[in-house]
C-alpha cells in the first residue's frame, strides 16, 4: 500500500515519496483550453493541491507526471513562467494585506531574477507578469489560491472584510490590464467572487464551479475510492470489527457502504458525486469512523449565531428554490444562510430543476460526517429553546424510557411541541425531518447520548438514545401530514407500529445487541404538527 498524504499539497513530493495521488490530470488538458478560470470548492477539499499539479505541468516538469493518465494523453509539456500566490495572508487590516501582497510578489520576482517595480499591488503585479513574459519570451501562467480568504475570514467583522474587498478588487483588476501576456489564469476559493463582491476584478473569468465537465476535479469519486483505497479495505474492516465499530458478520460491501455513508454525496452538478478528501486520508490513517473535516472559525462563529437566532427553523428547513443568481449575488454582511453553507461545504445540491427555464436548487446535508457537524451547532441551541426545567425533564425522560411508560413518553413529546410558536408551522417545515431533528435536539439535553440515523446491517436508525443509566433506545418515526380527526388515535398506533416493526425487520440496534448492551425499541407516531404518541416493544434486554 501506497503512503497517506496528510499534509502534503506539493505533487513533487508525493510521487517521490510513493504517496497515494489521485489521479485527475486526464481532464488537465480540456481544463487548459480555457484561458482564464474560475473554481469554487469548500477549504481541504484539494484545491491547493490541484493547483501544485498544475503549476508543475506548466512548467514542464514531465518527470513528475509519469505513469499519470496525463503521460499518455498526447500533452506536448512546455516551460512557462508561472506566478502562484496563495491569498492566505493573516491580513487584520488592509495596511497588512497590500504589504504582504507585496512581499509575495517580490519573491517571486526574486526567484526568477526580475526586479518588482512598484509598492501598489496591483500595478506591482501587472508590472511583474509583462517583465516575466518579456524576459522569457513567453506567456506568463498565473494561478492565485484562497483568492477570497482576506475577506472570509473576517465575514463576522464586516468593516474590515468590506475594506479588504475594495484591495482585493483593484490587485485583481490587473489580469484585465495584461491579458494579451496571459497563458493561463486559474482562481480558486470558497465562495464564488460576486459573492465577495469582487466581480470588478474577476469578471472575465469562466466559473466552472458547476461544470458537469470538472464536477470530480476536486475530491474523490466511488470509483477512485475503490482504485486507489481498495487496498485497504480488508485491514480496515478488520481493525474496526475488533473495537466493536463494525459487526462481526460485516463484509467489505458493508464497510465500503459506510464509507460512504460517512464522507460521500457532495455534488456540484446534482449527477457526479465525490467524497471529502481529508476525511478519507484520516480516516484509513485512524481506522475509525468520526467527523474529521471542519471549515474556518468564521464561517463556524456565522452558523453558531445564525442558528442560535432562529434554530427551530433551522431544523426543519429544506434550503429549496435558489437560482444560481441566489448563490452568487450575495454581499459581505448579507449572506444567506444556504448559499453560505453550501459554499462553506456544510450543504450540497439535492436537485436541479428547471422552473420557467431556470434551474432551481434545493439543498441537503451530504453525509453523516457533516449532520454531526451541523447537529454540533444545532442542538445546544434547540435543546435550550425547547427545554422549560433541564433537571426536572431530564428526571422524567429518563424515567419514562427506562419504565417504557409509553404514554408518559407521548406526553412529554407533545409538551415539547406544545411549546413551538405556531408561525414554525409553515408548509415548508412540516415533514418526518422536521420532527426528527426537534426529537433528536430535545433529547440531546437531557439524556447521556444520542446517535442519529446510525447505520445498522439493513439501514439507518432514527435516533438511539443513550440514557445515564446505560439503556439504548432505538426510535424509529413514521409521520404522516394529516389524518382524519375521528380516527386519530388509530392512526397514531399504525404510525407507531409500523416504526417499531421496520426496527425489527432492519435490526436496527444489533451492534448493541451483539455487544450486550441493555436496550428497548420505540415506535413513534407523529401526524400533522405535533400530534405524537409513542409505543415500545419488545422486552428490555439484560446486560451482559
């Protein structure tokens, strides 16, 4: 088995150091045919890398890409000069910002023996590119990383993010001034630049975000996961079978499925899927499935305040009916909130539909990784909002599901709904997701644990809940959107019983089974907004 990259951007290194290198190049030489590029992509998600890849292409380092799909594709590698910045730059204020733009510059003037000649940056980098080309007598590439990152990382302090965009957009303006000595120009960033508000400056370039040509450009499809993991599957399956996180009857299907369960189904055309990167490295380099991806602390401070705000919407919101203009006109301090979790990598696209012509995107949580992530937020904020007395409801919760008092239990949960103001009850919040995601906050504060929708050998549960005293419960929820007032009761014991029987047929729970643990099923009715009654089955099972 070939290395682990963990860390590592630079391509020369990872083929020298028999590192395992995804190998995307075949689509290097149709992504060249476009002068001047746009790419937006979540942070760790292989950008900096694909650049490095293309920074050795343009400079002819055609030792580097043997054995590649590049190699054999026919690519004549030629030598230019190449410019590569990353915009990572610390920069508090804009005096900071335009000085270390300047010192990136100047070192690479520096390194190909070329003098900067001006302070301003972008005149300095207009300067830099027309001496670059005429010393060498050929085109100059320019390739800039985190092109938006002086300004995203201060989004949570908007006087500062609105000064740098206005440095921002007169150092990129230059690519327009000197564009008859341009090879190739690629960016790279979280957010798409008019949401930056820097389209003064980058507005000629082509954004192939959702490019169904390059969706898998970045990150890594099924397919690449089996070709270039597959390896590691038997190892892996056997080390997380013996600490108990796979069941022993587990095959490499199983595990592969949960693979992707964990880190897959992010889609930038609503076709091609791919997996986080980082989280696959770390996860064959830890053998053990939890969230190993997280973004930047401003984009975490916005979803902490945002959700506080408002979490019972939150909750139950679908992210439908975003036109591509939704996810690019937005200005730094009027971000909505799913374009800035889409942008961010913590929503992905569910749908494209064309309405009236236009496409229309509705928005999900990719995978598991990324609902514990959004739970991380969610929870503390609608277990507080829904909880009247923390220690006198977590007595009686716990009480109800050790006893299997089932009707306690309906009562409680109808108290919690009681307490949502009637104006959450729009069309758009009421489905099953809705009342899980309430349930899965409610319990969150006030019982030991809580694992949502964990996979079990034929599906996902629900929600297990974990009590202080060591009980698993496994909630399953069926909903329906309206019932006939007269026969209401009858169509919450059919609700219920139906969740209870799909616990049994799917063996949700049957790790903990195996492993002896004290655990109970609930079947949990819920019709219309709030109505909820709750049956438990099956005998509590004794500890081993």
């Amino acid at each position: 088995m070939k290395n682990l990259p963990l860390g590592i951007q630079n391509l020369p290194e990872i083929i020298k150091g028999d590192y395992v290198y995804v190998d995307k190049t075949e689509l290097f030489p149709e992504l060249i045919k476009v002068k001047q590029l746009f790419l937006s992509r979540p942070r760790r998600f292989g950008k900096s890398l694909l650049l490095d890849s293309l920074e050795q292409l343009f400079r002819g380092n055609a030792d580097v890409f043997s054995g590649l799909k590049i190699a054999d594709s026919g690519y004549e590698f030629k030598k230019y000069p190449v410019i590569r910045l990353s915009m990572t730059l610390n920069s508090r204020n804009t005096e900071i910002l335009e000085t270390r733009i300047i010192k990136k510059l100047d070192n690479i003037a520096e390194s190909y023996n070329v003098k900067l000649r001006d302070d301003d940056p972008g005149e300095a980098l207009q300067l830099l590119i027309k001496d670059l080309s005429d010393k060498y007598g050929e085109r100059v590439v320019a390739l800039i990383d985190e092109y938006d990152d002086p300004v995203s990382k201060y989004i949570d302090n908007i006087p500062l993010a609105k000064a740098n965009t206005d440095i921002l957009s007169s150092f990129y303006v230059g690519f327009k001034e000197v564009d008859e000595y341009l090879r190739f120009v690629m960016v790279t960033g979280v957010t798409r630049y008019a949401m930056m508000g820097l389209s003064a400056g980058l507005n000629q370039l082509v954004d192939i975000s959702f490019s169904p040509k390059f969706a898998a450009i970045c990150g890594f499809t099924a397919a690449e996961l089996d070709q270039f993991f597959g390896d590691r599957y038997d190892s892996t399956l056997e080390a997380l079978k013996s600490i108990g996180r796979m069941p022993v009857e587990s095959s490499v299907f199983d595990l592969r499925q949960k693979i992707l369960d964990w880190y897959d189904g992010y889609t930038w055309d609503g076709r091609t899927r791919v997996l986080n990167p980082i989280s696959i490295l770390k996860f064959f380099n830890e053998l053990y499935f939890k969230e190993y991806w997280n973004t930047s602390s401003p984009s975490i401070n916005y979803l902490k305040n945002t959700v506080a705000s408002n979490p019972v919407s939150i909750a139950g919101n679908n992210f439908q009916g975003y036109t591509e203009r939704d996810l690019s006109l937005i200005t730094v301090g009027e971000l909505a909130l799913a374009p800035f979790l889409f942008h961010t990598g913590y929503l992905t696209i569910d749908k494209i539909i064309e309405v009236d012509g236009k496409d229309q995107y509705s928005f999900k949580v990719p995978n598991f990784e990324l609902k514990g992530s959004i739970y991380d937020f969610l929870l503390p904020s609608l277990s507080s909002f829904l909880t009247e007395n923390i220690n006198d409801e977590t007595q009686k919760l716990n009480k109800s599901l050790q006893e299997q008092d089932g009707p306690n239990l309906t009562r409680i949960i109808n108290a919690v709904f009681s307490r949502i103001p009637a104006v959450h009850y729009g069309k758009q919040l009421i489905n099953e997701y809705f009342f899980h995601d309430i349930l899965l906050g409610y319990f969150s504060g006030l019982v030991a644990e809580v694992r949502a929708e964990e996979r079990g050998p034929l599906g996902d549960a629900d929600l297990i809940v974990v009590t202080s005293e060591g009980l698993h419960v496994v909630i399953e929820i069926k909903y329906s959107a309206s019932a006939d007032p007269d026969k209401l009761e009858e169509t919450l014991d059919k609700l219920a019983n139906q969740g209870l029987k799909v616990i049994k047929e799917k063996k949700y729970g049957e790790t903990y089974r195996q492993a002896g643990k004290n655990f109970t099923f609930i079947g949990l009715g819920v019709v219309g907004w709030g109505q909820a009654k709750a049956v438990f089955g099956a005998a509590t099972e004794p500890t081993a």
